[in-house]
C-alpha cells in the first residue's frame, strides 16, 4: 500500500496550523487526511494531484469552524460549572459546593456500601466471635406425656337369690266387733280367749299354722347419759384415671418453660455423666393443689431429690373431673435428665 513520506505529512501539519486548527483537533485531523491521500494514491492518482484536492476541499474557513465547535464541545465535557460561572466570582461558595458535590456523593456511596456490607457481615462476624456450644455443654431436654392407666375391672355382684316364701303363721280369727241385735249375735263371732292368743296372732282368719314362741320384749327405761360415739366421715375417694384428668395451666408448652427455668442438672449428676427419667408421683386435689409428691422410680446422683424439688414447686393444676365434678387424682409424671 503506498504511503505517504515524513516531509508530506510535516507539510501538512503546517498548513493545518497556519489554517488556525487549535492543538486539540490537530492529531485527529492530521491522521484522517493522510488515511484519506494514501487511499486516493491506491486508486492511481499522482501525488501531487492529491495534495492539492485535499487543499482546496479544506479551506482555512472551514477549519476555523471546526476548531471552535470543537472548543464548546470539549468546554461542555470539562464541567457544566465553568459555564454556569463565567466571567464570576469563583471564590464564592457557591462554586466550591458545586464542584465538590460529585465527590461528596462519590464518598456518602461509598460509606453506605460499607456500613451496608458491615451489617451484612455482623452475623458471621458475632458468630465466629461467639461461637456455637460444644458436645459437652449441658441441656435440658424436658418430655411431658400423660400416662395412660386403665381403668380398673368392675364385676357386677351376683343376681339376688329369691328367698323362699316363709311358713304361714298360725292365727285366731278376731273380727272388729259389731253392734248387732241379739237374735244375730253367733258364738262363734265371739272374741278369742288370752288362752288362744298365746301362741298364735289375731287375724281375720283362724290359720293352722307355726306357732309364735318369741315375743318383743319392751326396752328396759334407761335412766342417765351414755356415751357418744363419733362417727367418722367417710374418705374421699382418689381416682387412678378421670374421665378429664388433670393438667398444668398453659399446657405442654407452659409446663416446659417452667421446668427449664427452674430445674437444675445437679452438679455431681454431670461430672458422672449420669442421664435417664425420675418418675415422680403424686395427687392433684379438687382445688388443684400437688400433695403428697414421692419419687417412685430415680436414677441417684441427686435427680431424684431436684426432680422432687421442682414438683412441690409447682403452681395449682386444673383439677381433674369425673362426670363433671371435680376429684381427686394420681398421676404420675416424668422428668428427664439429659446432657449433649
């Protein structure tokens, strides 16, 4: 491809500048018309030819043109402020707010990507500066589950057995008396003897029958005070099972966060490791109240004693019921104790 010498484009740099091309468009220019001559000389024109129909294409006129609208356009992407404030005070405030405004929005963007990132991070960052227990620190794990206790067997008490009609007892006919004339008066409407009533009652007919041979004595008089004999009340009864049996106020989910608060895996139970279930009995009453709480079955080291602890401090229960009364019933609650 042919090319243009040094000297050409040193001639054409001259012209551009005597045409009055300001600096900044010069390179840009310069370039484009040699790219534009070395073209025209590939397609078999003289050089000398070339030359002058690039001179006469760009007059110095239109060179001029070119240098100022390039001089606003690089004013317009220098800063919008010089314009606003040409032929002005500068040292005002006004400017120095107006030139430094991007760089203050430049660092308020900055600061509030970092502090966005730092809350971010926060929880990594607490969750390596605390971190997570360990296999060996102690936890509570509460089970509350009622048991379920059947109720007892009732076998119904035998059929009565009829008894046998008794012996017809032996009686004397004795009517009511009658006012009667004495032509209808008949012996044998006549009163029974003492002698016929000795073994044998009045009635309205005389009966063949056993004989009376015990007769009731009258009560002798009793004369002064005998002695009171108390009668004592009968028990109430406790229920194994209630048809509502009784429960902790708040439920399952009450119950747990009452034990987590105030149970405490006893000291030498965790050096020795020891975990299991204390069974712990007792009687909620009709007011609800826990009474008589013993440990029925115990892993030692302890438990048994806190587990006791915690049950007699408990609230009131509700109260079981037993076709809607309230009743007294036993239950019979586990307390686990477990470490991770």
């Amino acid at each position: 491809m042919k090319r243009l010498t040094d000297d050409r484009i040193t001639d054409f740099k001259n012209y551009l500048r005597e045409s009055g091309l300001g600096e900044a468009l010069l390179p840009e220019l310069l370039d484009h018309l040699a790219c534009e001559a070395e073209e025209r000389l590939w397609e078999g024109q003289s050089l000398e030819k070339v030359i002058e129909n690039l001179r006469s294409e760009i007059d110095p006129d239109t060179l001029k043109q070119l240098s100022s609208d390039h001089k606003d356009l690089l004013a317009m992407e220098d800063s919008l402020n010089d314009i606003v404030f040409e032929n002005r005070n500068k040292l005002y405030g006004a400017y120095a707010l107006r030139r430094e405004y991007s760089g203050h929005v430049q660092r308020a963007t900055f600061i509030g990507v970092g502090i966005f990132i730092l809350l971010f991070c926060l929880p990594e960052l607490y969750a390596r500066l605390n971190p997570e227990p360990q296999k060996d620190d102690i936890v509570f794990e509460v089970e509350f589950s009622p048991i379920t206790i059947k109720p007892e067997e009732r076998h119904l008490p035998p059929p009565p057995v009829e008894a046998p009609p008794p012996a017809p007892v032996k009686t004397v006919r004795d009517l009511p008396p009658l006012v009667l004339p004495d032509e209808q008066v008949l012996v044998e409407h006549l009163p029974p003897t003492v002698e016929m009533l000795e073994n044998a009652l009045p009635g309205q007919e005389t009966v063949d029958g056993t004989e009376i041979t015990e007769f009731l004595v009258p009560p002798t008089e009793v004369t002064g005070k005998g002695d009171v004999v108390e009668i004592k009340p009968e028990p109430e009864k406790e229920y194994t099972y209630a048809e509502q049996q009784p429960e902790f106020y708040g439920g399952s989910e009450a119950f747990g966060k009452f034990l987590q608060k105030n149970l405490n895996y006893p000291a030498t139970a965790a050096r020795a490791g020891v975990q299991g279930k204390v069974f712990i009995e007792f009687t909620v009453g009709t007011d609800g109240r826990i009474e008589r709480a013993r440990t029925i079955k115990g892993i030692g080291f302890g438990c048994d004693e806190e587990a006791l602890r915690v049950v007699n401090l408990m609230p009131n229960w509700k109260p079981g019921k037993q076709s809607g009364v309230p009743v007294r019933v036993r239950y019979t609650l586990p307390i686990a104790f477990q470490l991770e």
